[in-house]
C-alpha cells in the first residue's frame, strides 16, 4: 500500500502579515497553493489567507 505525500503549512493574512492556522493537504494531488477568505483573529474580519511553508528551527 502507498502512503500519500501529506505536507503541512500555515495560513498567513494578506492584511497583518500573520501566520494563523495550521492545516495539511495532498501534495500529490492539489499543486498549487490554497487561498482561502477566513477570519483572522488579529485583524477581527474576514480576510483572504494564503499557504505558506512551516519553516524548520535552526539548531
């Protein structure tokens, strides 16, 4: 059985800048990057959220 290519990202605000929610998608599946209107607790309306990468710490 074949595992699927989940990846894992964070939505960021186009108004504040922010990252949000974390969500995960099949890569092998959807390509391009997800755009979705949500609420955004730091800017208190509905704003439009894209998909950003979850960036590794450095150690």
């Amino acid at each position: 059985m074949a595992k699927t290519q989940t990846v894992a990202f964070l939505f960021k605000c186009t108004k504040c800048k922010r990252l949000i929610a974390p969500s995960s998608k099949n890569a092998a599946e959807n390509k391009e990057k997800i755009k979705l209107n949500r609420f955004c607790k730091f800017c208190r309306e509905r704003t439009e959220q894209t998909e950003t990468k979850i960036s590794k710490a450095k150690k």
